[in-house]
C-alpha cells in the first residue's frame, strides 16, 4: 500500500466525462489498497475566461490580489466535481482549498512561492479512508489573502504536497505518455525514456520539452520525490523521475536531444576590449528586464571584441534597442541580430564520466554540413545555435548518432 | 457620515457593465462620506451554470458539503470584479468571501444559518477609508468547511453584516424601485410606499411580494437594522423598512394588498367529529413533508365536519394521496380538492387600532359579487381564498375600498 499524489490538468479535467473518467482511474487505484492525495487544475479555458473578465474591468490590469480571488474560483469548482464523481462511485473523498488545506504561500499574488504546508487535515482524512482532493496553483498566505502560485502552479501543488506527506510518488497526467528522447513529431524514432534524472529533466525543460514545470522538478529534486509522468487517458508506466541513484551498465551517454526556436541572437562588434565590458553590455539589458541565455565572447583581436548572447524572440526588439545605445557609448563597431536561429542540446547524467561527447556531436553535424553558430557547455548538456532551417535535420542527426532511436519494429 | 451596507442582486451584477454601473454607485456615496460594505451575489445565470455542472456528476444527487465548495465560487469571482472596478475607479476596495470575514455558521449545507460575524477585519478596512466588498450566501462552520445559505442567502449576508457593524441603514438594491401597495401589473394606481414596518413586510413578502427574502427581514426586524429598497440602476428613495416607532396621524389603516396564485385546496368532507381529528387529518400531511397554509374547521352537524385546508399547488398532489388514505381510515365521506383558487390579503399594522377592518373587506368584495371561500385572520392581515378567476378583480377593488389608489396625476 502506497501514498501517491496524483495531479491532473486543465485538460485531463476540461469536462464533465473527462472528470468522471478520472474519478475511474482514482478509484482503481483506490481499490489497490493506495492512498490517493489528487490535485487538480481548473477546467480548461476557465483560468482564460476568468482573466479575461477581470481584463475588462481593469483596463487590462486587474489588482493583482482580486484577480487571485477570482482565478483561485477555477480550481475550486474542480475539485468539488471531482469530489462528487468520487463519491457518486461510492468512494469516500472530500475537497480542499488551497486555504482550508492550509498552503501557506508568501504574499506574492499572482506568482506566490509555498512557505508551509499543514498535513494534518490530509492525514486524518486519508486515515479514515477517504481520498483527498485539493486544488492546485492556490494558497492563503498569513494575513488569509488567497494566493495562487503562477500559471502551471498545480504541478508545484501536487510536489509540495507529496513532499510534505513524504509520499511514495507524484504521478503527473497530462496529454502525453511519457518522456522521450526527442520531440517525435521531428523525430519519429523518439522512444519513451522509463527513467530520467532531475537534473537532466530539468535541462530538458528549461529547453522546450514542454512536459512538466521548472519549478515542480526543481521541487521535486530538492525534496527528493519521485515524479511520474504519466498519460491521463492511456495505460502505461510513464516516465519516471528520480534521484541518479543506480548507475548501470545500460545507461545511455545521453538522455534526450532538446531543441528551440524561442530565442534571438545579438552580437556587438568591435567593443574596445576593456576590462568590465562584459558588465556594460549585460548590464542594461538586464535592467531592462530582459534574460539572456548563451552568451559567447570572442577572442580579441585588434584590441576590439566581438560579444554575442542569446535572448527570448519577444525581446529581440527591445534588447537590440538598448544594445544600440550601448554601442554608442561604447564606441562599437556595429551591432547586428538575427531571428532565424535555433538551439539544439544535448543532455544526459551519463556524459559525466564520458569524455568526447561534445565533439561526437560536432561530428555529426558536420557530417550534415550544419555551421554552429555558438557553443555553450555545463555539466550535463552541450547546446550550440545554428541556423533555423536546419533544425529538424540536426536533431535527427543527434537522435541516430546517439543511438536514441527506437529499433525498428517488425512490419516497420 | 453614516456606514451603509449595500447589497446588490446577481442582476445587478449580471454583466461587467453593470458591474461597472455599482462601482459608480458606490463610488458615489464613498464621495459623499459614507464607509461602505457592499454585499454582492454570483453574476444573474453563474449559481445555475454551476448547479447544472454539479449536476451532470452527480446523478441530480449533488454532495451538499461539495454543492458549497463549487457554488460558492460565483460571488468569489463577482466580489474580485467589483473590487477591482473600485480601485480602478480611484476608490480604495478590498475583497473578502464568507470565509475570510469570517461569517461563522452552523454546517446545514446549501441552507446554513449565521452564528457569528467577526467584524474587526472590516473595521480595520473601513477605518483605513477601503470600501469592503463581501461575498454574499456563503461562510463557514467551525471546522473550516465552505457554507451557503440557500437561494436569496445574500439579502441576509447584508443584514447580517448591518446588525454586526450596526450600520445605519442596510440598502438592498433590486430591480424596483421600492415595496408597492400591491402588484402594479395588477393595479396601475398602485402605489410606492415610502415606509412600512417590518412586521407588514413579512406579511407581504410571504404572500407574494418577492421583493426580499422572508429570512434577511426577520433578522432585520429582529437586530432592528433599518432596511431600504431601491433599485439599482435608477435614482430614488425606495421604500424604508423600520419598526414602527412613530405612528402619525395620516398612517393608512392597511399598507398593501398581497396575493398569490400559488396555493390549491383540500377538503375533506363528513369527518366523525372526535376530539384530535385535526391532528389525525393533519399529521399525515405534515409527516410527507407538505406545508399546510389556511386551515378551517366547519361547524358541526350531525356528528360530522367539513375540514379545509391549503397547500401549495406543486404538493396538491401528494397532499390528495395522503388525504384519501387518511379519509379511508376515518371513515369520511369524501375528499375534494380545487386548484382554482387565489388568496387575496390586507396587511397594515393600521389594523391594529381600527375595528371594522375585516368587513369593509368583505364589503368590497360583496360589492363585486366575489363569493368568499375561506378566511383567514392575524394581527395585522386579513387573508380570503376566492375563486381564482376573480384575482384582479378583488385586488384593483380592495386597493380603491383602502383608499391606496395614486390620485390621479394632471392630464392622467
């Protein structure tokens, strides 16, 4: 008999049937003997419509405590018709609140962080029998204001609380079945990985593969839950996310190939290379509110540099506008952009204790006849920026040259 | 300055331009000085919307603790737009549901009483020049979980709060303009009055005025909070609900004339006049949960009685069912019942202090040859049962005979 938070989405929770199919699944696993603690999104396009109300009579900037007051609405009406498909199919369940649970939260409405949570109520109820349904992306924080913790909160829900009750695993529904090696839809071969690290899902995320929330992994990492990603309509085990606890001998060098096409590149050239230059170039666009994710600096010649960096596509315009002015002050050569670019990674645990990873990669581009734009490393990952169009070809290329893809089936 | 609670109805609340349109209103009187708690409902059409949902999971057999959680939502999502139609407007507002103010109540689910208001947090905000936005219908027991009061719940969250705050004056906004003499649709000389007792108001509202709900004016009648209704989108005075405390010279004998179509008749005829016959007729009924309205006992003769009663028509019947087992157990002689029928009533606490009220009604009556079947009188009412295809007539008669008609106003 286990303890297991399951959390299911906007989608898996889009309408009534979707809602009975899921009090189905709970019941199964209810009837195994489980503990089951379920956290649910609201339906989907309700947080939209809710928004889009508070829009109206805000001039399109609600307060942000009343607008939480308001969105928090969408899971509560979830969880009470989870509750009630439960009990219709005669298994006990009662519904939470992120308030009545006690999620205490900070008191950043609209992008709340979870301070606390009180278990007691959850225990007592799953004692006595009953599953547990809570309401996700909401908390109170300590003055009572309602909170809600961001958009895609709900995954964060469902860890914290499987955190706080030292549950056996948080299982994730979504509209997929799994992790893969790859996006299938660029890669058909893309296989379904039973088993992913923190760390590598973390790099896979924050990348483009779109699964699951940064902030849930990070979560889960630092408190060490198990994670399953699992498909809320399908049978099948999923994706499971853990610690690096077993290294064996099977284990890939790499994990899975993430790609993007979100980001813009910009490079001021000709920078008179003074120390601190770096600073000045970053500086303003960061105060600008503007990320930067690669950053590459070339070696200097002539006394000049050539400095280089990647920012989200909605924020190429604004980031080349500062850039210009820096340019000017700087007594730079020219600054110039380009939109069509792509990132493609490499990520794995196993390129640890392998060494040539990276050039097996430039390798196989190569072969392809791709120019890679910039490089950047850490510990787990290799990405480079190449020319947009390339993109699929060279995420197939990876894909093969790591022997990620699936083995072709009889009759393929 | 006075402090005035203020409570406005799902159709005044029904669009966000009508949310808007309360905002100016309460902004208004924020001008002019006065603090404010305003009191609102779900949006005209959202407590359907959710019930139906409910529903649909539910086999039609909603779970009373989760039918609170969900339903609850509709003010939660209304209070958040008027707050922040507030403050958009300039006008410091804050939000609160039952739950946060803290409206503690028993835990009868979808009909749950008011216990307790703790009122320091809108004192806080009031003191502090916010406007406190309240969700009406709902609260919380002492263990946390969500409460509603049942249909029309949000009059009585306004009163409640009034008596807790003693405010001045606890204004209910609707779609009239204040309580009339009678229906004008019925009477167009009908009258607004400008004042009425509580007492009247409860006789009125009882008998088909559904200008408030019975509950919110007992409890103002009880906490003595001087109720006011106006409607919500026209200037006015509206119609003043108080204790009677100043009887002046020109008080009419009898404020309004009530009626309703709702009811049906029973009679069950040549009953063994025995001691407790009343309670072996009526004690079936009851138990099979039908409310009895009018009784009446015939006179004797020849050891047998006629008894009479009312019921509403929805139970009429049931009511036949239980009357026709009951009639074979005593031996009676027969049951019949008539759905045709109307009950017609004065009200006034006028007729406290003048003998003859009763037959200058049955005079009027007379005088248009409508033949009275059943009398029923109180302190302050005179009610009749008649044939219902004399409803208007009756009423447009008594409104003349009491003196209640609008002169006529020049170049009527």
């Amino acid at each position: 008999m286990a303890l297991i938070v399951q959390k299911f989405g906007g989608t898996s929770v889009g309408t009534v049937e979707r809602i009975q199919q899921v009090a189905e699944k709970v019941k199964k696993f209810r009837e195994n003997g489980d503990d089951i603690v379920v956290v649910v999104s609201a339906m989907s396009g309700e947080t939209n419509r809710l928004i889009d109300l508070a829009k109206q009579v805000s001039d399109d900037q609600p307060v942000p405590r009343e607008l939480d007051v308001m969105v928090s609405t969408g899971e509560q009406v979830t969880i009470a018709l989870l509750a009630m498909a439960l009990i219709k199919r005669g298994v006990p369940a009662v519904s939470y609140t992120g308030n009545q649970v006690r999620i205490l939260t900070d008191s950043a409405h609209n992008k709340a962080r979870i301070l606390q949570i009180d278990d007691q109520k959850l225990r007592n109820d799953l004692k006595a029998g009953r599953v547990v349904v809570v309401a996700g992306f909401q908390g109170v924080d300590e003055h009572g204001n309602i909170t809600t913790l961001g958009r895609g909160g709900s995954d964060t829900t469902g860890v914290a609380l499987a955190a706080a009750l030292k549950a056996d695993e948080c299982q994730i529904y979504t509209d997929v079945d799994g992790v893969y090696t790859t996006d299938p839809r660029v890669v058909p071969q893309a296989q379904r990985l039973e088993k992913i690290t923190f760390e590598e899902m973390l790099e896979m995320a924050s990348l483009g593969s779109k699964v699951l929330q940064i902030r849930s992994v990070e979560f889960a990492g630092k408190y060490n839950v198990p994670l399953r990603v699992l498909h809320s309509f399908q049978e099948g085990p999923g994706t499971l996310i853990t610690l690096d606890e077993e290294e064996t001998m099977e284990q890939p060098i790499i994990s899975g190939i993430a790609f993007n096409r979100d980001e813009a590149k910009l490079t001021i050239r000709g920078v008179p290379d003074i120390p601190g230059v770096a600073f000045k170039i970053l500086g303003p666009i960061s105060a600008a509110n503007i990320e930067v994710d690669m950053i590459v600096q070339n070696v200097s010649h002539d006394n000049t540099t050539d400095f280089t960096f990647t920012v989200h596509r909605n924020d190429y315009q604004a980031a080349q506008q500062v850039l210009e002015n820096t340019s000017r002050e700087l007594g730079a050569r020219e600054v110039v952009g380009d939109t069509k670019i792509a990132k493609v990674s490499i990520v794995g645990v196993g390129m640890r204790s392998h060494a040539g990873v990276a050039s097996r990669m430039f390798e196989a581009l190569a072969k392809e006849n791709i120019n890679i734009q910039m490089i950047s490393t850490s510990e787990i990952k290799v990405s480079v920026v190449i020319e947009e169009k390339y993109l699929e070809l060279a995420v197939r290329a990876l894909h093969t040259a790591f022997e990620l893809d699936a083995p072709a089936r009889q009759g393929d």
